[in-house]
C-alpha cells in the first residue's frame, strides 16, 4: 500500500507502486491532461518514474516555474534532435534551461545562419508534432562511455568521463535522439506546444575555457502558450527602444572608449542627471539622520585581510606594489566606514549612528561580460553602514526597509518583491551568529506584514542579507537595493562600545544600499522611462527656442528667470525653423519648450509646449516659472 498525500491535505491509496501519471489521472482527466512532472517530498522528477513508498506530491503544470524550467529544457533537446536531423555531422554538448528560454551548444564546422535558425524552427515543429515519448534510460558508465564513442560524440565522453567509476548515467531518448540528461523532461515531444522561437547564435568556448574550443550557441525562447511567448516578444522589441546605450547616445548623456573598459564618459547632462538622483538620496538620508563621509580609493592589503576580502575576493580587485607594500583599489566601502566608526569611544547612548558613503569602488569584471552602464568595472555605490546595537537590530532593519519602499516608489516602481537570501556554503563566522541574524531579518520583515521569498545559500559571506527586486515599465525584474546583517566584520576590526552596565560589547554592523550601483541604476531609469523623464528628474527640464532671431534678448530674459528659480534651462538660438527645433529636442526627450514669437515678446508670455503632447498654451512667464518650479520639486523630501 503507498499513501500519497495532495497539497489540499488529503490521502489517496494505491495497492501499489505508482506513479505521476496515474496520480494524475485518478485525481481528474484535466490535470492528467495538463500534467508536466511530479514533485515528490520536494524532488521534482519525471511523470513516469515510480514511486514506491508514501510520499507528499504536487502536480507540476505549465503555470508553476518548475514547469516553465521544464518545457524550455525538454525545448533544448527538441532543438538538439532538429540540428543533428538537418545537419547529422554536428555534435551537440551542453543544453541548459535558462531565464526566459534555454541554449544548445553545438560544434559544427560551418557557422549557422538566420536561415538555419528558420529550418531548424520549422523541423522542431515536426518533432512536437510526432508528440515522440520521452524516455528515461539509465547505463553504467563504461556503457555510457562506449555509446558516446561509437556515435562519435567526444564533448559527450568528456563529460561523462569526469564523473565517478561508479556513477549511474541517465539518458532521455526522443524517437531516434537520445541525450545524456540528468532530466527530469517532459512526458513526450507535444507537450513542448508551438510557443517557442530561435532567439540568434553567439560564440561559446567549450565548458566556458577560452582555451578550449569555440562552439556556436544558439539561443531560444519557450513558454506555456503563444500569447505568453507573444507578450515576451513585444517586451525585447519595447526593451531594444529603449536600450539605454541607443537613448545615451541620442541624448548625449555619455558614452564609452576602449582607452577605459568598463568605465563611462559622462556629458554635462548625463552627469547633471547622475548628480541629480546623487542629491535625491543625500536629502532622503540627511532627513533621516544619516552623516556622509569619504573614504581613500587605495588602501594597504593588510585591511583587505582583516576584512576577509583578500581571502573571499582577490580575483576581483585590482592591485598594485608600490615600495614593497601591495596596494589594492577598494572593491568595497564597508572596511573604510568601519575604520571611521572605529574612531574614538562610542557608547551605547551614541547608536544606532547612519554613516553614509557615496564611494566609487573598482572591480574586474571580464570584457565579454561589459555591459553598458549595467556592468561596469568601477562604479558609484549609495552604500551606508548602520552601526546599532542587538536591541535595536529589528527596529533598524524596519526602518531601512520603510525607506527604501518609499524611495523607490518616487521613482514610480511600486512592483517591488523581497527576498531573504541565507548563509552560503563558503563563509565566515559561527552558525549561532549566522542563526540570530537570518532571524532578526525574517522577523522584521514580519512584524512589518511584508511578505519575502528565501533564497537559500546566496547570502555574502560575512552575513545574510535583504534582497529588493522591482519591476519596471515594461515588466522587467531589477536587482535594486539590499539590506545585510553583519556581525563578523565588527568583530574581525574589533569594534566595540561601552554598554550601560560599563563594559565593552559588540555593535551590530548592517550594509544597506538602496539603488546599488548608481550608474546601473541610472541605466535602469533611463529605459524604464524611455528617455522621457519627470519633469524633477530630466536632466535638461526647459529649453527656450525662438521663432525668429528678433526674440533672442527676451528669450536671454527668460533663461536667466529659469535658471535663477532652480530650474535646468538652455536657450537655442539658432537660425533654424521652430518646427526643425521642436523635432530636435523632442528626440532628445526634454520635457518642456517654451517657443517665443513676436507675439510672446510683446505679451511678456511665453507658449509652453510638453512632451508627447499636441496641445499648448500661451501663459504669463511669472506663471509659467511657478508651475514648473513646483514641478521641478523633489518627491517625499521633508514629508
């Protein structure tokens, strides 16, 4: 007899072994019908595999993630059968599942091309269409080894030779493809459905050795049904016109040279509009009772030890030896702030104390892995250090959360999720301490009716930590800011305080940024707004164009009355149409134009013109001034 318990609590009995297909069918043909795999006592594993004890199941289907993980890896192979079919002399290698479709790497002497990606397309529909079985074969591995041999597939017989002499190897065979797989898949080639599109081919150097040989990637997107495949579609397209590094050229915010890898050239507004979100957040923290310090770009290699860095973060940083002592560009802030808090006696009456630091920190990141203003080798964190005391950790960590919400909504990104990432395998410090603060988190985020996710195992290594992730615009999900608990690195520097009872205690350190990296940040802006930017924070609000050159010493009066209420103005004077001026700085996506013509001289008016707006309206420039000067304040400062 074998008892399988539903996720509604209830029991059903078997005489037998059983597996997720006759589970399935005996609950309802609809959830046989939509049945992918199984997750058993938590395991995920193919619908046909046997169960033969009791055991606590879920169906899995096209709407869990598990699901989705599943029909794109099934899609990889589906692909590798369509290549090897068109093209029998290519070996396939690795095909992983990934964020939003999947890959195949492929050797194969000539170069894929678009045409390819259409006929291999349209052969992946003729296998969906077969709906072939998918089946779970096992062999030793010397068996394994031997197959691969004979069908000449030498990435195969690496791979399988790098695994233990007594290791059982997995198979999954489609019709006449057979694959070595760890699985689970799906039950057969139809449940991958039609919703699935070759994305493009890119070079991959064989289990990522860039002394190994160069395979050809091709990348692909699947999903449950085609209207979820469609919607994906038409986000790349809305997120490819909106690619920050188009609109940064167009703009002429910044831009990038090879004399400096993954580092930026900022223009006058790119960097007007970097220093703008700089002073939003200086004035949120300054309202809350953070100070701001500075801290040295080059620091001795000795702190780096005594922080752990070197041990846990040397490929990372840059170095160099200067009179036979190794210097390295920070990759961090925390050890700086640490040394300032360090200085002098603090009591106990002195916490919680907000020690903020707009550092710029420098960090190898490989060139293939440069990416815009999205990763980059040195940039700006908004990183603060919050030195509180064990009674004061929940209540702290509440209000860092409070501010951070509030922040991020000012930026209109209200789809915010939290998740609560734990010790990693790799890490300092004793499990009690991990235990305490993992704790503290989770119960702060409780107290406060937030739900979270956990993340287990990706907490940094001195401490768990906070995670917020937002979606934009157009539905992307975004890393933003964090929140980390850190009661290691106060006791490697030997931090303390005087307590009330008189004697030295340990404080409690937390790590808070709330956007991260400022520039990935401002990248992130940059597309979630397309460019166009509330009025508060383009970093050009105002340009003041005239019709014709007998307006140019009024619109010289209107600039400086802009300028002198706060407001970021230019003029343009060119000996150019208005309609000519108007499309230029459309596209250049400044918010307002006031357009001056006879009329406007003789009035002491000035029309005003939005973006992505028809209408406009003649107004008194005092008028004018006021309304924009209202608009040109910073939300929820001094709220």
């Amino acid at each position: 007899m074998v008892s399988i318990k539903l996720p509604d609590n209830s029991i059903l009995s078997f005489d037998e072994q059983v597996n997720g297909v006759q589970i399935a069918e005996k609950i309802g043909p609809s959830l046989a019908k939509a049945a992918l795999a199984i997750k058993v006592n938590g395991k995920v594993q193919d619908l046909t595999t046997p169960i033969t004890t009791d055991a606590q199941i879920d169906i899995i289907t096209s709407k869990s993630p598990e699901g989705l993980d599943i029909i794109r890896h099934t899609c990889s192979h589906v692909m590798a059968q369509a290549v090897q079919e068109l093209y029998p002399e290519t070996q396939v290698t690795i095909g992983p599942a990934i964020e939003n479709g999947f890959y195949y790497d492929f050797a194969r002497k000539t170069p894929f091309t678009p045409e390819d990606l259409k006929a291999i397309e349209q052969k992946m529909s003729e296998i969906v269409d077969r709906n072939d079985p998918i089946v779970r074969e096992e062999k030793t591995r010397q068996e394994a080894i031997a197959f691969f041999k004979d069908k000449g597939e030498k990435y195969k017989v690496e791979l399988i030779e790098d695994l233990p002499e007594d290791s059982t190897i997995t198979f999954y065979r489609q019709g006449d493809f057979i694959d070595l797989c760890r699985g689970p898949h799906l039950p057969s080639t139809g449940k991958v459905g039609k919703a699935f599109k070759l994305m493009k081919v890119a070079g991959a150097y064989w289990r990522g050795d860039s002394s190994r040989e160069q395979l050809q990637r091709i990348y692909g997107t699947a999903w449950a049904d085609k209207k979820a495949l469609d919607a994906y579609l038409l986000q790349l397209e809305e997120a490819e016109k909106r690619d920050h590094r188009k609109l940064g050229r167009e703009m002429d915010l910044f831009h990038f040279e090879d004399i400096a890898p993954g580092d930026i050239f900022w223009h006058p507004h790119g960097w007007t509009l970097f220093q703008t979100l700089i002073d939003y957040l200086r004035k949120r923290q300054n309202d809350v009772g953070y100070v701001e310090i500075n801290t040295p770009q080059i620091m001795d290699r000795v702190l780096w030890e005594t922080s752990g860095h070197w041990d846990w973060y040397r490929e990372n940083m840059f170095t160099t030896t200067i009179e036979d002592r190794v210097y390295c560009v920070k990759p961090m802030n925390c050890p700086g702030g640490i040394l300032v808090f360090k200085q002098g006696i603090k009591s106990y009456r002195d916490l919680p104390q907000y020690i903020a630091e707009f550092g710029r920190v420098h960090r190898y990141e490989a060139s293939g892995a440069i990416h815009g203003l999205f990763r980059v080798r040195a940039f700006t964190q908004d990183d603060a250090h919050i030195f509180c005391t064990p009674e004061q950790l929940e209540e702290e960590c509440q209000k860092v959360v409070r501010l951070m919400l509030d922040i991020y909504d000012a930026f209109d990104l209200k789809d915010v999720s939290i998740k609560l990432s734990t010790r990693p395998a790799e890490r300092i410090g004793a499990d009690e301490l991990w235990d305490k603060t993992e704790a503290a988190l989770a119960q702060a985020l409780t107290d406060m009716g937030y739900q979270y996710t956990l993340n287990p195992g990706d907490g940094a290594f001195y401490g768990p930590k906070l995670d917020f992730k937002v979606k934009d615009a157009i539905g992307r999900e975004w890393q933003l800011g964090t929140l980390q608990v850190d009661m290691n690195l106060p006791e490697r520097f030997d931090v303390s305080y005087i307590g009330e009872d008189g004697e030295k205690h340990r404080p409690i350190m937390l790590h808070r940024a709330l956007f991260g990296s400022l520039e990935r940040f401002t990248g992130i802006m940059i597309e979630n707004y397309a460019g166009k930017f509330p009025f508060w924070l383009a970093p050009l609000q105002v340009v003041v164009a005239t019709i014709t050159d007998e307006g140019n010493d009024y619109a010289k009066e209107v600039l400086k009355a802009l300028k002198k209420a706060g407001i970021r103005a230019e003029a343009d004077l060119r000996n150019e149409k208005i309609n000519y001026k108007i499309r230029e700085h459309s596209l250049k996506k400044v918010p307002v134009m006031l357009v001056i013509g006879k009329k406007e001289i003789a009035d002491g008016t000035v029309t005003i013109r939005r973006l992505g707006q028809q209408n406009q309206e003649t107004l008194a420039l005092d008028e004018v001034i006021a309304k924009l000067k209202q608009e040109a304040v910073l939300p929820h400062i001094d709220e």
